[in-house]
C-alpha cells in the first residue's frame, strides 16, 4: 500500500551522514593487491582525472607516459607521468559521479593528496565560442552520488583556501580560463531546451558529470580536489562541435594542470 511507504526519495533518505561506512577503500585495494600480486607502494601526491581519455591517450602515443606498479583499482588504470618538472599520475575515462567518486576515494586512499579533474563540457552560457575551460567555483547537484556524502542542498563547492589558492595561481596561465558555477547530471542526453534555460537563469557556464560529486566527497572527507570544465561544444548543435585543439586538447589542459599542481606544491613541500 501507498500509504505504508515514506514519502521521501530514497536518494534523500536514511543516509547518516555522521557514520562511517563498513565498506572502505583501503581494503578493496588491500585484495586486490593480493589478488592481483600488487606491491605495496603509493601513487603520485597529484593526481589527474581525465574523463574523456584524450590527454591520456596523447601521453601514451608520444611515449610520455608509463603504468603505474602500484596502482590496485579493478576498474581502471593509472599512468604516471612528468610535465613540467612535477611528477603526475592520471586515470582516463571515468566518466560519471559515482565513477570519478570511486576512483577518487581509492585514489586518495593511495597516497594522493591533491586530484585535479579536467572534464569535458558542453557549454550553457554563450560566453565565448568552445573551447575555453572553467574554474568550477560550484556545481549544482544534479546527480545521486552527492546527496551520499552531504545532506541535500543546491550546490556543492570547491574549498575556499584552494579557491583563493587558485584565483592567483591561474592567473599567469596562457589559456583562457573564467570561474564560475556548471550543472552536474547524471543524464547527458536529458537535457532538454527548459532545463538550459533553468541553468542560464542560474548562471551556470557549462554541464558536466562529476564535479558536484567530487567537491561533497571532498567537503566530506577533507580532501583536496580541484575541478575544471574544458568547454568544448555545444551539446553538438552546430556543425563542427567537439573540437579541444591542439593534441585533442591535452596541450592547453596539461599547462593548466600544472599550473594548479604547483602552485599547491609550493604550500605543501
């Protein structure tokens, strides 16, 4: 009967935030390392989510990138890197909430210290013709994972000692990069003519898929997870969408990445 269920959606119910959860990153990683005769070791202290795969796949063609030894996920691989003198690991193709939240929780769990997500997104405010890339101040949560860390509330936001970290760090960066808030949905292809209009009217720059999971599992955990929005189209509307530029985009997104890596660097040696 109706009447015998509580009104209140699942996603927004019996949550205790308060309360630890029994299941625990540390020891998924601990079993598949026994599993999968993984070494003990730790990844890179800056780590780099790359949802669309393309600055992952510019490292390995130009052999500039090599697998991780230590790295136990059972979902993806993560590949260490130097750019600009500053050691890095990334993991390509976690797309999604929950998936960047999953890996993002193993990751920290081991030995990152700073994730940075540079996500692919489709642009909501006409600012300026794709590509140029945000700084995501906040994201509206749109999506499930969130509502797992934080209780219900519109947004989800960056830490505030990263943000003014940021604000002058980028500052020197030789790419366009504005700040500002994006809508994070869990279902690309259900963004219909009124729900951009209900995000123009809210000034949001751009719609992506993870950072309003990435910025409560942060608030949540006190981790440290900063998140850019590549804007790269127009939900292809107009011929010729999807294009990054140089190197698929890798080359503009990996000065940016190393930018926000040292500027943390240089207040965490």
């Amino acid at each position: 009967m109706m009447g015998d269920y509580d009104s209140t959606p699942p996603i927004l119910s019996h949550k205790w935030y308060e309360h630890p959860s029994v299941f625990v990153p540390g020891n998924l990683l601990r079993e598949a390392r026994r599993q999968r005769a993984i070494p003990d070791g730790q990844v890179p202290r800056v780590c780099v989510l790359d949802p669309d795969g393309d600055i992952v796949r510019n490292l390995c063609a130009t052999n500039k990138a090599k697998l991780n030894p230590y790295w136990a996920c059972y979902h993806t691989q993560l590949y260490d890197f130097e750019y600009d003198g500053i050691e890095l690991g990334i993991i390509g193709c976690a797309v999604g909430a929950s998936f960047a939240v999953l890996v993002a929780e193993e990751l920290f769990a081991s030995g990152c210290q700073l994730l940075i997500s540079v996500t692919s997104s489709g642009q909501i405010l006409p600012t300026e013709p794709p590509p140029f890339f945000v700084l995501i101040e906040k994201a509206l949560r749109d999506e499930g994972t969130s509502y797992h860390y934080l209780p219900p509330a519109h947004y989800a936001e960056i830490n505030s000692g990263l943000l003014d970290m940021l604000n002058s760090a980028l500052a020197e960066v030789a790419v366009p990069v504005y700040r500002g808030a994006t809508w994070t949905t869990d279902a690309p292809f259900r963004e219909t003519a009124l729900a951009i209009e209900h995000a123009c009217g809210e000034t949001l720059l751009a719609v992506e898929m993870e950072a309003a999971a990435l910025y409560a599992f942060a608030q949540a955990r006190h981790k440290a997870v900063v998140c850019f929005a590549h804007v790269t189209n127009r939900m292809g509307n107009v011929e010729r969408d999807f294009e990054k530029g140089e190197g698929d985009g890798s080359r503009d997104a990996l000065r940016l990445i190393a930018r926000t890596a040292k500027a943390w660097l240089s207040e965490h040696e």
